[in-house]
C-alpha cells in the first residue's frame, strides 16, 4: 500500500508545486508527432508534437494534439491532409530547429536545413531525411474538453495513413527494424529525449 507521507499528491487544478510539470514526463517516453502541412496558399509548415501517437489499424490512424491553435492546424483545416515524418538521433537537431516560432508562409524546411520530398497522394511535402513517412488524410478534428465540458484550447487531429513511405533498410526479413532505426522519443523535463536501442529491448508473448 502507498505509504501517503512518501506520496506527492496534487489536484492538478490547483498546480502541481514542483520545478516542471510530471504529466508528460510520466507518460513517455512520447513518440515525436512531427509533421508537415500546405495551407491552402502553398505556404509548407514543418513541426513536432510531443503528444502524438497511433489508434488503430485498418484503417491504419494515428494523431496529434495541438495545443493552441498553431500553424499546422491552419493548415490542416484548410487543406484537410499532412504527412508525418519518423524523427531519428541523426536528424534530430533538425527536428529540433523545426520547433522555432517562425512567421506564416516561412518554411522550417529551410530553417533546419531540411529537403522537402515530394508526397505521391497529399499535397504537403516528406522531410527526404526522414527514413519513414505517413502520407496522411485528416478524418477527424477534435477540439479537447475538461470533465466539467469546459473547452480546452488544444485540438486532436485524426489522420488516415493512406501511403507509407520505409527506407527498405530498416526492413529486415519483412520486418521494420525497430530497434535499428534510432527512433528518437520525447522524455521527461524542458530538454530530454530517448534513444531506442537493441540493448533496452526485451520480449514477451502474450496469453492465448
């Protein structure tokens, strides 16, 4: 049983009375949503979320959470695709840049010194760096709200993967080579990410 004196508890409504925010740092490490999108003027946008993640199969769907109303979620409701692009250790410093406040119309593409490649079934371009990239069509926008029905300003955008793009690799005997990839994740804290690496893995068989 919990022993309370070696707890610390919080309601999150009234702060949490640490020197960072544990939520995300206890959910995580967090795949990196890091996507890219065309407004509906041509301007290209390039931007990680930490909150991202995958939510099912076939069709195969996976999603971020804007916090704020930011320019990929203009993008995206006015063009209605993205593309998201596997975040690695060695472009990670790219990734990194693209998180930089830049005006509407300025490309992160340029600011990180990345390539845009162009996608086969949506407009938005691929990071060409990127070993792994989800061609994506938006099928829902979902505007997050608290318990009590208060609206949050945070948005969850829903995608269809509708063409996949893998570095051939990364796929060993049919494959995707997890732990070959150097997927970076995002970790606890302002700064820290995680490395996926053969040594951290380890197997089990679920029940029949």
């Amino acid at each position: 049983m919990t022993d309370p004196a070696n707890t610390h508890f919080y309601e999150p409504k009234n702060g949490h009375g640490l020197a960072h925010d544990p939520f995300n740092a206890i959910i995580g490490p967090r795949p990196i949503g890091w996507v890219s999108t065309k407004g509906r003027d041509g301007s290209v946008n390039l931007a990680p979320y930490s909150f991202f993640n995958a939510f099912n199969y076939t069709p195969p769907i996976l999603g971020f959470s804007s916090v704020g109303s930011k320019n990929s979620l203009r993008n995206i409701r006015e063009t209605g695709e993205f593309v998201w692009n596997l975040a690695t250790k060695d472009i990670a410093e790219q990734m990194n840049l693209s998180c930089a406040t830049l005006p509407y119309g300025s490309s992160e593409f340029t600011f990180a010194s990345l390539t845009e490649a162009p996608s086969r079934l949506v407009a938005p371009p691929r990071v060409a760096e990127s070993p792994v990239n989800f061609e994506c069509k938006v099928t829902e926008i979902i505007q997050m709200k608290s318990h009590t029905g208060v609206l949050a300003q945070s948005w969850l955008v829903l995608g269809e993967a509708v063409a996949i793009h893998i570095d051939k690799k990364l796929l060993k005997d049919g494959v995707f080579d997890t732990f070959n990839a150097d997927i970076i994740l995002r970790a606890g804290g302002p700064s820290a990410y995680a490395l996926i690496k053969p040594d951290s893995r380890f197997d089990m068989k679920r029940p029949p």
